[in-house]
C-alpha cells in the first residue's frame, strides 16, 4: 500500500449539519464519548496499509488540528511524509476552492512531490469501518480509469443535501449516475470515495479546472461515464453518513447496541482517536447509570439512562438525564430534566431546568450556551 496516497476532504458537507459544524468542520464533529468523524476515515486509511495521507481543510480547522496534532495516534507522524494537514490558498493563485477538483488542484504539488502512482480519496462525513485493501487490489487488476465505492441502502430516511447514485451493469460497470436525484428506496449511494491513477488524477483536474468546472461528481464522473472505464465496489459492512441532525442523533444512539459496535470498533481493526489522560469517572453516593456511554472526566450524581456523555460532563444531584448527547464540559444542575437533547460542548443547564424533545425532533444546544 505504499503505492496509495490517501486524501481525505474535512469540510465539503460543513452545510448538511448547519448547527454541528458552526464552529468546526465535518471532520470535527465529535461521535460516540470520544471520536471525531474524521477518526474512522483515517483509521480506516491506517488500518489498509496506506502510510501517507494529507487532510483538505477549508474554514473552522482549528479544532481539527488540535485533535489530529503530529498524528502520532495514529503511527502517522514521521520525518516524511505521514499525516500532512493542508489547509486552503496552499498556492499564490488559489482562492478558497469550491469543489473537490479546484481542491485538488490546489494541493497537486503536494500529490506530485509524494510520488505515488495512485491516489485514494475520501469524504469524512460517515461512520464506517473500511477495510481498503481489497478495494485497492481490485482497482489495480481491474484496468479500470476510477474505481468507485457505493454502498446500497434505502435514501428515504437520508433527506441528503449533496447524494449521488449510480446504475452499475453485470460487469461493475457504472452505467449511469444521478446527482441530487428525486429518489426513494433502495439506491446504490456513491460514498464519495474513489482511487485513480495520479497520472490521470493531475490531467482530469487540470482539464476541468481550466474549463472553470470545479465539481468532481458532475464534471469528472457524470461527464466521463462515456469515455472512461469507471467501475463501481460495493461496500456492505455498517455504513451511515450524516446528513442531518436527526440522523446524527440516531446514529450516535444505534452505538449503545452491542452489534453496531461489534461491526465499527472490531478488535483487529480499531478506530485510533487522540488520548486525553484524565481521572475516571466519579459516581456519587446517589448516582444511576443504565445503557449508557459515559467518558472519564466525567462526574455523576444524578441519573444518565440511554445516554452518550462526553470527556468532563458534570450531572449533579437529584437531575435526570434519558436519551441524551452531552458533549465535552456540558454541566447539568441539581433537579434538571433532560430528555432527547443534544449539548454541545461547555454549554450549562442551571438548576430545576426541563428541556425534553423527541426521537425524530432532539433539542439542539448550541456551544457555551447558558439555559
């Protein structure tokens, strides 16, 4: 796997999840008590054997750099190349891109300088444990111009603002594809995720960057399906994108079931994510926790039921916390009632307060607000 440079893109869907990504990108978004989104695309770049990858930034990166450091999580920090954070006007004549192919261009003198023959790129926007090796493999043997990754499940439920589909033949061939489409049921969702030789890479980008076209769904595959030997894999281990912050909600709650973790966290694949060494958590005398994620830092002295607490999260005396997703430094009064509801981080819910919301419909608290 030496012969893959890996590209992940952190902000392309920073607008799908408007209230999540206010001050921080995709990337960013913290999952589960103690990763972020980008965790599972990167550890899944790990775990396939692929030893260079360079993170596209575009805005609210701060936090995305201070939880990816020197990639030393992740085996990636070396004298050359490793883990590369490369952050938007990388050239004199770049602006802020909008599209994945002026992206691209802007970072090509770093996909020429790493020398590898092929180029492995995706979206961090998705939970999912990926084992590349055989897509790659299979990319190789194939002759294929772009190999594609798509994942075959019901957009009904997705209410995506950026979804693609494709039409594959008997041979894997990607016959057709639709973006944005009107469609309901089973789809062949296009994981934004694709490997291509960099040769072929560099000329398609300059092509259509030259041409003004900076979109790569549209401008690279859509237009190219005629022209170009463009194969689709099919993904079929657990996969969910987040698309809104209803869905975000679902996911993180599908993670408190033993068989959605069996399939994301397995023990010859791990997800890596930054180490924080703190105190374990406190119960106190009174404290109850059922079916719950609960981090260390945190410190409980009332109920948490079918909840997911993050690093420092304090619940006091006598509140009632069911159904819930308190990021980091949340803080919950003595007798608050909170049921269905998503904190951002160091946000504060004073005393006796009552917030409840529904599985479909969770209250939203913004970052540092005081309720």
């Amino acid at each position: 796997m030496n012969d893959v440079l890996g590209i992940i893109f952190s902000n392309v869907h920073d607008s799908v999840i408007g209230e999540l990504t206010a001050h921080r990108c995709m990337g960013s978004i913290p999952v589960a008590g103690r990763y972020r989104l980008i965790d599972f695309a990167l550890s899944s770049f790990v775990n396939s054997g692929i030893q260079d990858v360079g993170v596209i930034t575009k805005s609210n990166f701060q936090s995305l750099m201070d939880h990816l450091g020197t990639g030393r999580e992740w085996d990636l920090s070396r004298k050359r190349g490793g883990l590369v954070i490369l952050p938007p006007y990388g050239r004199a004549e770049t602006g802020v891109y909008r599209g994945r192919v002026e992206a691209l261009q802007g970072i090509m003198q770093y996909i020429k300088k790493g020398s590898q023959p092929y180029v492995l790129a995706c979206d961090c926007d998705f939970v999912a444990n990926i084992d590349y090796t055989g897509f790659i493999k299979d990319h190789m043997a194939s002759g294929a111009d772009i190999t594609v990754m798509y994942k075959s499940m019901d957009v009904s439920r997705l209410n995506d603002q950026d979804l693609s589909v494709f039409a594959v033949n008997e041979r894997d061939q990607v016959c057709d594809m639709l973006i944005n489409p009107h469609v309901t049921g089973v789809q062949n969702v296009y994981m934004n995720t694709f490997i291509m030789s960099t040769s072929l890479l560099e000329r398609v980008v300059g092509d259509c960057y030259s041409r003004n076209q900076f979109s790569f769904d549209k401008d690279v595959l859509q237009s190219g399906l005629r022209r170009m030997h463009i194969v689709g894999r099919e993904f079929t281990g657990y996969y969910d994108r987040y698309a809104t912050l209803q869905g975000y909600f679902a996911n993180n709650m599908s993670m408190l079931k033993a068989e959605t973790r069996a399939e994301l966290f397995p023990k010859e694949s791990p997800i890596y994510t930054k180490i924080r060494d703190e105190s374990p958590v406190r119960y106190g005398l009174d404290a109850q926790a059922h079916d719950s994620f609960i981090a260390d830092g945190c410190i409980i002295e009332g109920l948490v039921e079918n909840s997911i607490l993050f690093r420092g999260v304090t619940v006091s005396k006598g509140a009632s916390i069911r159904n819930c997703i308190l990021m980091q430094g949340t803080a919950v009064g003595a007798g608050a009632r909170l049921d269905y509801v998503i904190a951002d981080k160091n946000v504060t819910v004073r005393d006796t307060r009552t917030l409840m919301g529904f599985h479909t419909y969770p209250v939203f608290i913004s970052k540092g607000s005081v309720v």
